[in-house]
C-alpha cells in the first residue's frame, strides 16, 4: 500500500470549473484584482465570520502587511518558539524584534505564564500560531495579557482554516488573523494569502498597504508607505473552487482525525487531543512519540519498508535554533534562554498522514505499521 504526504482536493469538476473561468479571465485581460478577487474575499470573510478579508500574495505578506499597519517599528513582537520562520521574520521585516515564547508541553500551543514573564512595555503584538489547526484553549487569557499591555493578539492562522472555538472561528479571535493557501495548507490556491479583521480603521490601512500605499489604486499618488502584496485573479480563481467544497473538506479532514484517534486509543503513540469548545481543522495529526526514539529512523523505515510517507512536522526545530537568529541575535528583544516545552515538542511530534478522502483501511495500516516500527 503505498500512502502519500498528502492528496490537493482538486477534482474534475474543479478542473473544469476553472478552465472555463481562466479562458473568460484571458479573454478579458485583467488579471490582477479584478471580480475574482473580490468574490475571493467576500466568501472567505463569510467563511471566518469576520467584518472584511482581504487577498494578497501569500501568508507572509499577510502577517507582515498586519505588522506594518500596526507600526510595529522599533517595538517587540511576541511570537511562539516552535512555529514556521515566517512567523518571525514578518514582524522583523516590519521593523520589529522578537520575543520568544514558550509552548505548553500538552497542547503545543503559547504558554501564557511564560508570555506573562517576557512581555514588555514596547510590545506592540502578539501573534498566536494555531499550531497544526488547533486554537489554543487559553486564548482568552493570552488576549488579555496581550491587551494589557496595548498589544493587539494577531493571529497566524495559516493552518487553520475554518477551525473553530466556543463556535467562533480562526481569523475572527483577535483584532486580526493571517491565512495562508500554500499547497499543503487545507485550503489551497497554490500560493496566496488572506487578512481577516473586523476592524474599519485597519481594513482602510491594509488596502494602501497592498497597493503601494495609495489610497486611489492607480492614481500613481503614494500618500503611505506600502509595497506590493497584491494577489493575482488566477490564484483567486483556485481560491473559489476552493470555496465550493471547504466545509467538505473540513469534515473530511476532521472524520479522519476521528478515526485515529479512536486507533491509537491506550497505545505508545499519544496523540494531540481537541481541547473542550473546540473544532481543529487538523491541518496536521500530531502525535507524540515515546521518549528516545529516533524520528528520522522511524519515518525512513515506513517509506522504504511500507510505502507510508508522512507528513513534516510542525516543526522539528525551534526558532532558537534557526541558524539565522545564532547570527542576528540583534533581532531578539532578548537573550535566548531555555524552552523547555517547545524543545520537547520539536524533538518528539510526528505528524501522520491525513487529507480528504484518506481512507478507512489507509488509516488503520498506518497506524498498524507505526506502531509496529515503534515497538
């Protein structure tokens, strides 16, 4: 059996979908921020719950456009320790540093003692990671030191796509939320990205942003700072398809973590759980390994033996250890110290296969070889 990282729900229907609107958009010639897009945005930020979305380029741009509409300039940023390095260099490329923070040993997500201990007057933002789809459960909490210190509480939504907490959705938790549509992500236009936020005064900042910093697109009159971070109507096109099937694939994704969860009941893997209130949208199966195994070796072992490709975790190493931060230390607030939960959850996670249309008997050999590797 061979079991691949993941399958892009694109189907037929899909293909044809967009071959015919792609052939209308050619013939048009306007493939840039055009209908697409606009009805790109209008379903998205029907989708989140939220007061506008608004299409860029990709993930990073969106948390970076966020991080410069709120001036973080000469300011501290707090980020979690175990997350993509998009998710650092955004604020720093906005004129920000970083400060480090913590994961909780049992969701993975930011521990909000350790954000309490290292937050500072100059903190002009958190920004929460929904780590593999799951929102953290001491959100409100997290929102609250945030707020006390004047930071806003942006959220790095780039896996988590319609997942959800005490029924209120990603990307409508703070004051704004940061999605990706990689390929891998659950929702995907190849590349792209979204901001979500209901906030007028902010919405208004980010559309300048995203155009150069002009009020009036076109006037060739730059009343802001502000670059590039347009979408293209193609990708807005994939995103459309997209829409048509998100809540399907969000069931589907979510049946399939059902069913793990019920295989590796009472066994040596241990698997990260949904907290009460709470639907992930699993972006990634996360699991924890017993202690001292060899993770590279137990993955090699399933390709080569059993076909099983699994997916790359989320993630294998800290931001502390990133070769860039050992050679610009000046772009952390502060010293690197230990990280005890993020360093364990680095070293032990491994995420398995899952994806819409995963099947029934895929899933159930997976974990019969898993298991076996590890015993």
């Amino acid at each position: 059996m061979e079991i691949p990282i993941l399958k892009i729900p694109f189907d037929a229907d899909d293909a044809h979908f967009i071959a015919e609107e792609l052939k209308k958009m050619l013939l048009k010639g306007h493939l840039a921020m055009g209908e697409h897009t606009g009805e790109f945005e209008e379903r998205f930020a029907r989708f989140c719950g939220c007061g506008q979305a608004l299409a860029c380029a990709n993930g990073t741009a969106a948390l970076e456009m966020i991080c410069r509409a709120l001036d973080v300039e000469g300011g501290s940023v707090a980020v979690p320790a175990l997350t993509f390095m998009a998710t650092a260099l955004a604020p720093i490329a906005a004129g920000a540093k970083i400060i480090l923070i913590d994961c909780d040993s049992h969701t993975f997500q930011m521990d909000p003692d350790d954000l309490a201990k290292k937050i500072r007057n100059d903190t002009r933002a958190v920004i929460l990671v929904h780590l593999g789809g799951f929102i953290s459960p001491h959100l409100e909490r997290i929102k609250s030191i945030a707020e006390s210190y004047g930071a806003a509480l942006v959220e790095d939504a780039a896996h988590a796509h319609g997942a959800e907490i005490w029924g209120r959705k990603a990307g409508n938790l703070g004051l704004a939320g940061a999605f990706s549509f990689y390929p891998t992500k659950g929702l995907t236009t190849d590349e792209g990205g979204m901001v979500c936020t209901s906030d007028e005064a902010l919405t208004d900042n980010l559309r300048w942003l995203r155009q150069h910093g002009q009020e009036k697109p076109g006037s060739n009159q730059h009343q802001y700072f502000g670059l590039n971070y347009r979408p293209s109507e193609i990708h807005s096109l994939l995103g459309l398809a997209m829409m048509k099937k998100a809540e399907w694939i969000l069931d589907s994704r979510r049946q399939a973590a059902a069913r793990y969860d019920e295989l590796l009941k009472d066994s040596a893997l241990i698997p990260v759980k949904a907290p009460d209130g709470q639907k992930p949208a699993y972006y990634k199966y996360i699991s924890l390994l017993p202690e001292s195994l060899n993770r590279e070796g137990i993955k090699a072992r399933l390709k080569e033996e059993y076909g099983i490709s699994l997916a790359g975790e989320v993630y294998a190493r800290t931001l502390a250890t990133q070769p860039y931060f050992q050679k610009h230390g000046d772009r952390l607030a502060a010293p690197l110290v230990p990280l005890p939960g993020s360093e364990m959850a680095a070293a032990r996670q491994i995420c398995l296969p899952l994806y819409p249309g995963l099947k029934e008997e895929e899933q159930a050999y997976v974990v019969e070889k898993i298991l076996e590797v590890i015993r």
